[in-house]
C-alpha cells in the first residue's frame, strides 16, 4: 500500500467455484452451462414438494481433493444446513449449505506476490448449491433454474490479504488448484468462479479491525484489483476527511458492487442487522461421514499441483519465480507451454513470449493464445528462429503479428514466404553496409576510437537500419569490429 | 365385497371368482353412494381405476403373474403424490398442483397391481389431529357423522372404516396415521423412521414423517409393508435394512414377550379410556405376555419438544409455496413480495399460518438456542430413554389417544387439540415403529385404539404382537353400521 503509507488493507476473499460434476449436488440434472432455460431440470431443481435431495458423490470428492490440495483438515463429519431467504431464483427459498461443520476446515495457499512467495490462510472451504438465475424482460422476470443446484465450493479466507496485488495472487492460485485437480472449469465469464471481497482499512499498528465492507461478483481479477483500488482510496479518504468522528461512523457496514464503467464501488445495501438465515440442519440428508482411508486415497490421486509446478520450473528450467507463477496460474496457458517445449529447448524465452509478447498481443480481445488457433508447435518453432539466427527479435516481433492475424499458419512458413524477414546473412551484403556506415559515421568512428564504447552501438544500430533490422546482428558486430581496425 | 381384507379380494380375484373391473366398479358404486356424508374422498379416479383393472382382467387372462395386491382398490392421503393427480395437501394454495411424478410408495404398490382408486383428505399440510383443518371440506366419522374422524389422515381413516377401500395410505408425523385409525376403529401403522420412503410425500417435518398403511386388519397392514418398507435411492434418510418378511411368523404369539406400560405417565387418563386400555393389557396378559411397569416421565416433555422440532422443519418446508412457480398465485399481487404475502395469506389456512410463525420464531438468532437446540438435546434425551426402556422389553403399550372422537367443532383451543397427541408424539420424536389397533368402544360408542411401540427396526415384532391382540380382541371386525350396507 504505497499509496496511503501510514494506512494498511485487510482484505478477506470469499470465492465460490462451481464444480464440474456431471450431475448437479442434489439431482440427477446435468450440470451443463449455456443449454436452453429450464431444461437441464428436475423435480429438485424446481423445489417441487415431495422432492428430496440426495447427496452427489463426485462433489463430496472433489471438494475433499480441495481440501487435500490446500492441505486443510478434512472433517470427517460434515453435515448440510438450511439457510432460509426467500428469492425467485431459490427454488425451495432455502439454500442447503454446510453451516458450522464444513467438509474443510482450514488451509494455506501460497501465491507469488512481486517475487516473493507468500502464504495465506484459508478458513474454511465449504459445500452448497448454486441458485437459478434471473432474467429480466420488458415487463416481467423470468428464472432459468438451469443452473439452481449446481455444486458449488465456497472457499472462504482468513482476513489475511493486505493488497489488491495480493487478492489477486492468492485468487489466482486457488484458481489454478481447482483446474490442476479438475474441479472446477473456473471460468469467470460464465460465472462458474466468482469473487466477493470483504475490505477495511486501519492505521498501521492497530490491532482491532474497522468496519468492513463487501464488494460482490467482481467478474475478472483486473475488475477485482481495480475495485480494492478505489475501495482502499474511498475509505482512506473517508477517514482522513473525517479526523474527528468516532471511527465506526465512517464506513458503514454494507454490500457494494464495482461498476466497471464508472470506475467506483456502488453501494447496493447497507448492513445494520446481521441477516437471520435461521440456519438449521437439514434433516432430508444424513451427514457425510469419511474414513481415514478415503481422504489418503484422495490426497495420494492428486495430480502435480501449480505450487509444485511453479517450484519445479524455477528449479529445472531456470524461469524467474515471478514468471513461472503466472505461467504455471492458468492450466491452459501452462500446457500450451508444455507442448511448445517439447519442440523448443528455450524455457525462459517461450515463457516471454506467452506472458509478454503474445498475451500483450490479445489484450484487447476476447480471444487469448491458446484459443487463438496459433498452435504451440508454431510458437517453438518462432523461438527456435530466433535463437538460431534466422530472423532477428525485431522480425520475429512481425512474423508474430501475422501469427496472430493468421492463427494456423506456420511461423517457419510466414518467414519464408515474406521476402521482408528474410535475413541479411550474406557476409558480403552486410559488409557493403558496414562500410558504408563507417564512411558516413566518421565522428562515431573517432569517438569510438577514443575510447567511447558506445559510439559502437550506435553503429550497429546504423547498420540495423539499413537493412531494415533483418541483419543477424553476431555478423555486423564481426565485420564492425574487423572493418573499424582498418580505417 | 367389502367385508372382505385385502389379501382376501386379491385371492377372489386371482381365483377367478370376481374380475377386477367388477372390485373396482363395486368399491366405485360404495365411494359414491357413501361418501357424500362421510366426505373421505377429495378425488376419485373413475375412469382411471377402471382402466387399470381392465388391464389387470386382461393381464390375468394372458396368465401373466400378477402381484401381492392385485386387484385391490387403495387409495392416498392428498399429501402423497400420484403422478398426474391433484395433490392439494388439503389446501386451497395446492389446488391447481398436479404431481409431476408418483411417489415411491405409489410406484411400488403399483408395481403389485394395486389400483389407485382416489386421494383423501386431510389437515393442511397433515398440521392438525382432527382433519378440520382442511381448507377444502368437512370429513366425517363413520361411526358417528357428528364426530370427527381425527387427523390429519382422517379421510384415509375414514374412507378405509366405511370400507370405501380395504387400503388406505396416510403420513404420521406425530400421530397422524394412527389417531385416526384408533378413532376410526381400523388398523393404523407407522414404521420405523427411514423404513419407508418419504420421496413423492410432500413434507411437513422432515425428520418425523412416514408414510404408513390404514387397513381394516394387522395381515393387510403387514402385506403393505412387505412391498413399501424397502430402501430407496431418492432419500437419503431411507434405512439401509433388507426388506423383512413380516407374515411368516404371525402365528407364533406373544408367549413370553415383555410389553412395557408407563403406568405412571397414565395417571389422569380419563376412566373410560383408562379402563379400555387395561383391558387391552389384560387381554395381552391373556395371550401370554408379560407386563413391566417403565418409566416413561420424560414424555412429558413431548409435546413443546415436537411443537418446536416440528414447525421449525415445517417453516422451512413450507417456504417453497411462494406462488412463483406453482400453486395459486394470488390474484391480488403485483410486485414480487406481494405474490408472496399475499399468496400464502390467502393460500394457507390459520393452524398453518400459526406453525409457520412459531417454526420461524424457534429458530430466529437469538432464541435457537433457547427453542430449536434445547427441543433436539430433549429429543435426544427421549431416544435414550427409549433405549434403555428397550433392555427391559421387547416392546410398550400405551393407549393412541387419551380421547375418543370429539364432536365436530367441538375442540376450538389449538393446544387443547395438541395435547391429544401426547401418546402418539414421542414415537416420531424417537424414529419407532408403532401401531394402532382397535381396542374397543367407549361408553358413547366410539371406538379406541391400543399402541404397540418398538424399538427401531423392530417393525414385524410390533404388527406380530397387534395381530396376535386383534386376533384375541377381534375389535378391528367390527364395522359402522354404516358401513354394513351392502
């Protein structure tokens, strides 16, 4: 928070993950994403009466290989709660949910922040079933209760994040646990991850929390980053405009949105009473009792984890901790990756340009690399160019322009067929323009002389731009050095 | 025909003595002569029960098997679902709903050749002991009109009384089957919590209710829970036990079972009443059983305990009759929270209304702990109790209800009403199989009923010892004389 340096953020992340079951957490409706409303219903989905839930299997497992892959403790006893509120979309207008015996208790993530590895606690890591969803048209609402019982873990944090950067780390590595275990699709336009955070500030060196207040369904870890942001500048401002009154006054307890276009958190309500769900066991399901047994079968099927993963990069391919975070963050984007390397030795320079090059490239689209059609192996081979001397970083910057408004297309085969990133690697070509530059530069060429190690960069630069950069630069460094001797 | 039990009339049928279009148009011509007064029958499938027993006539001119119930008219308390009927549930917010799928129970006894015959009526919601809480119409007791049948199951207890159909299915909750079977003067089982399965029973308190049979004998009531009382995948609260076989050791008798009676918790009873269950004790004696006196004091409690327990699970249950997706929306509402009040204002009925307030009171912050969490460690202390009482006996006798039927109208104060269920309550609180039969008339006529508790589980010893009862007190042959016409 160098922003506000006598100020500190706490921060707590409550992030819901729909599970990739094929069914649904009480029924035997698909769990399906984007069908037509109201079909992938049944009789539980809808609230009928006479209908009764019954506990999916898969969900209990993928919530115990979360649970196992933060190393939390695993209860084994949980049990599933009624919380009542009365809203269209909630079929039965109470939610079953996991009240005060959750499946997970406790935990730690650990996400990379500027470089350096830090630690957050998890609290607890719960199962519930999602609502239906709301459709609003001109003069009445409908509900698709299509996605009304879709699994759902809410993962809750300590009120251990102190940054928005942090927030975002640590939403990030919960997102890439969940993709690595294959529990969750976790995408955020579909709503299948969603982010709420609870956000206060105080003066650095005060131990007792001041009033917080909740942002909702930030859709995007830039939207949640920017949201803290002003949510921090708000209530910094807030305190500091306001010296002199009691500090519980300041911020009132309330759920806020973040308007994208406006740039600021909108208050939806205030909080002046806690809300009363009037939670109470569910007494149409029996508790979920677990051996010993199955939570170590759980804990040893878990594949390689993005921690472990990230660690192992730094170690064996030499990536920067900071860049093997974010590459290893996204399940896709990592075995795009690891399919590119597979075809290309060069670990650090292909981490570049999936991170830098390309992911700049996409910024303004929808798409991203690995959606965009540009196959790994073209990627590889684009590096490989490079490094062998085929083309030079300033045409492999173009060569990658066409890839991405060609996807498909071979970057070997974009360079051969445009005769603009073909190479100057004649020496005798080169050597023409290296004396021709030396015999226009003659000041650079005493300055070198005397001493001035710069002058020769600027030649090489020269040259560079002659041959509008397809010179291999190792050659005009070799016949700059050896033509300079003799002038 | 009507005399005749169940197993009987399947026999008939099987036999080729009768066809099973002829049972059904006879039992059809009763429902429609008979229940204009008693007014058991909310629905009747006329045509559709016609319909099944000419496929039945036609399936056993192929000789094709035919199942434990074939031919034989049964019919269903309104909270349980068959599929494409009415299920009101005996409110008028349900009139319009029709169930999207049968119940397990429908399914399995169907699966037998059973024919569905009609839907019964009932309290709201199966919330009262008396069936005057049905928002739609009046039922009457056959043995007296002016009297009430009881409740909630009081149009299956009825309709199976009158002998309008040899079986009848009802929930109980907190006596709600065997109430009014006792008042009814006919047989009224309540298994084991999780014996049968709840899927397709629309819910008032999840963690009480069962659906159970209403016969005019023990043998039938043990042949219906042969087909239902099995496991079922759709509820999760469904018992893990096999499938038992309950007629084969009928026969045996009672010789050397201990029966447990809390004298002491039936001090005050009313003498009449009091005197017809020692009577009852008497006759077990007769039949070789022993008698032991159990401490039961802590039944006390039973009542606050289920009024908690019961409307906080009903509150929650309840809330799904919104009026956005089904049910009868209120004309009246034109923004969202005026479909819902206005819906269930005039969608539900005061004894409803009244449970729901409580139900949502007991578990409001603040005063669960006081209400819902002190009523579950009573609950839990109940079920101990029973434990142990049940290292002394094999099983416990109490009368079903410290009251005949009462005139209709004639009970106006709710906790009065509660309290008839003192006997009857502490059996759901504890998951326990019990049963109800006639055990004789009271002084004004009207007949009353013994209850058999067991442990859980232990639903054949509890239909074993009632029939071996019945089979000495023969009180469950005796019909109202209304019923008697042919």
């Amino acid at each position: 928070m160098s922003d506000y340096p006598e100020w500190e953020t706490v921060i707590g992340l409550e992030i819901h993950a729909e599970l990739n079951t094929k069914s649904k957490l009480f029924s035997t409706a698909p769990n399906r994403f984007g069908d037509e409303p109201n079909t992938n219903i049944t009789e539980v989905c809808t609230g009928q009466p006479g209908a009764l839930p019954v506990l999916n299997k898969e969900a209990v497992r993928k919530a115990v290989q979360l649970g196992c892959a933060i190393n939390g403790q695993v209860a084994k006893f949980s049990k599933f709660d009624r919380k009542s509120y009365f809203y269209p979309d909630s079929p039965r207008n109470f939610q079953i949910t996991q009240y005060d015996q959750p499946i997970v208790i406790g935990g730690t993530v650990i996400a990379e922040v500027d470089g350096v590895e830090k630690s957050f606690a998890v609290n607890r890591v719960h199962l519930e079933d999602d609502a239906g969803m709301l459709k609003h048209f001109s003069n009445f609402a409908g509900v698709d209760y299509n996605r009304a019982g879709v699994p759902l873990v809410e993962i809750v944090s300590e009120p251990c994040i102190h940054s928005p950067k942090e927030a975002v780390a640590y939403a990030m590595a919960i997102r890439a646990i969940l993709m690595y275990i294959d529990a969750s699709d976790c995408n955020m336009e579909e709503g299948s991850l969603r982010m709420d955070a609870n956000i206060s500030v105080r003066k650095k060196g005060e131990t007792g929390l001041r009033n917080k207040i909740e942002i909702k369904n930030m859709n995007s870890f830039s939207n949640m980053e920017l949201a803290l942001h002003a949510e921090i500048a708000r209530q910094v401002r807030a305190y500091e405009n306001n010296p002199s009154a009691p500090i519980h006054t300041v911020i009132a307890q309330a759920t806020y949105r973040w308007d994208p276009d406006k740039k600021e958190t909108v208050m939806m309500r205030r909080k002046e009473h806690a809300d009363d769900y009037r939670y109470f066991p569910e007494p149409d399901l029996v508790p979920i009792i677990l051996t010993d047994q199955y939570i170590e079968e759980m804990r040893q099927s878990l594949p390689e984890l993005p921690l472990q993963r990230e660690r192992r990069y730094v170690r064996e391919l030499n990536l920067s901790p900071d860049s093997s975070f974010h590459l290893v963050s996204d399940k896709p984007t990592v075995e795009y990756f690891e399919k590119a390397l597979n075809v290309c030795g060069n670990a650090r320079s292909l981490c570049n340009w999936i991170l830098v090059e390309f992911a700049g490239r996409f910024r303004e689209s929808s798409a991203n690399l690995v959606t965009s059609g540009i196959l790994p192996e073209h990627l590889a081979h684009l590096v490989n160019m490079i490094d062998d001397g085929t083309i030079t970083g300033k045409i492999a910057k173009q060569v990658a322009d066409d890839m991405v408004s060609h996807p498909g297309k071979d970057s070997r085969k974009i360079v051969s067929e445009n005769p603009d990133y073909q190479p100057v690697g004649d020496r005798a070509s080169l050597e023409a323009f290296v004396l021709e530059v030396i015999s226009e530069n003659p000041q650079s060429l005493a300055d070198y002389k005397a001493g001035k190690d710069r002058a020769f960069g600027f030649l090489v630069g020269q040259v560079m731009k002659k041959t509008k950069g397809k010179a291999n630069p190792a050659i005009v460094n070799e016949l700059l050095t050896e033509k300079i001797k003799n002038f | 025909m009507h005399q005749l039990s169940a197993r009987e009339l399947r026999q008939r049928f099987l036999k080729g003595e009768t066809t099973a279009e002829n049972i059904v148009k006879y039992f059809l011509e009763r429902i429609d002569r008979l229940d204009k007064d008693i007014g058991a029958f909310l629905a009747v499938f006329h045509q559709s029960a016609l319909a099944k027993a000419r496929h039945l006539d036609e399936k056993k001119a192929q000789g094709a098997p035919l199942g434990k119930l074939a031919g034989v008219p049964v019919a269903f308390k309104d909270n349980i679902h068959v599929r494409g009927e009415i299920s009101s549930c005996g409110s008028k917010f349900l009139t319009n709903y029709r169930a999207p799928f049968n119940s397990t129970v429908t399914d399995l006894i169907e699966a037998e050749d059973a024919i569905v015959i009609g839907k019964t009526n009932c309290d709201e919601f199966a919330m009262g002991s008396s069936t005057e809480n049905s928002a739609l119409q009046v039922t009457h007791n056959p043995w007296n009109l002016n009297v009430v049948p009881g409740g909630s199951s009081g149009g299956s207890a009825a309709a199976v009384a009158a002998r309008l159909c040899p079986i009848a299915f009802g929930s109980d909750t907190g006596g709600s089957i065997r109430q009014p079977a006792a008042l009814c003067g006919i047989v009224g089982f309540k298994p084991t919590y999780g014996r049968v399965s709840r899927y397709g029973l629309v819910a008032f308190g999840s963690s009480l209710d069962q659906i159970g049979p209403l016969t005019t004998n023990v043998e039938d009531a043990a042949l219906v829970m042969e087909i239902i009382g099995r496991q079922c995948e759709k509820d999760s609260t469904s018992l893990s036990a096999p499938p038992e076989s309950y007629l084969e050791t009928f026969t045996n008798g009672i010789a050397g079972m201990r029966i447990g009676v809390p004298w002491d918790f039936l001090k005050g009873l009313r003498p009449e009443v009091l005197a017809n269950f020692q009577a009852s004790i008497d006759m077990l004696k007769e039949q070789g059983a022993e008698i032991v006196d159990v401490d039961l004091s802590i039944m006390k409690h039973a009542i606050p305990v289920y009024y908690i327990i019961a409307t906080a699970e009903a509150s929650t249950n309840l809330a799904r009759f919104d009026g956005i997706r089904y049910g009868v929306r209120s004309a009246r509402a034109k923004t969202l929270d005026e479909v819902y009040d206005y819906s269930k204002e005039e969608g539900y009925g005061p004894e409803v209304k009244r449970r729901i307030l409580l139900g949502t009171y007991v578990l409001s912050a603040g005063y669960q702990d006081a209400y819902y969490k002190k009523a579950q460690k009573v609950r839990t202390l109940m079920i101990r109790r029973f434990k142990e009482i049940f290292h002394d006996c094999h099983l416990v006798a109490t009368p079903v209800s410290p009251i005949e039927a009462f005139g209709i109208g004639a009970i106006k104060d709710p906790l009065e009403m509660y309290l008839a269920d003192i006997f009857t309550i502490p059996v759901n609180l504890c998951g326990l199989p019990a049963v109800s039969v006639p055990s004789g008339f009271s002084p004004a006529g009207l007949p009353l009923g013994l209850q058999l508790i067991g442990p859980q589980k232990h639903d054949k010893n509890v239909l074993h010892a009632a029939y071996t009862f019945d089979q000495a007190a023969k009180f469950s042959s005796k019909m109202p004389p209304l019923a008697k016409q042919g």
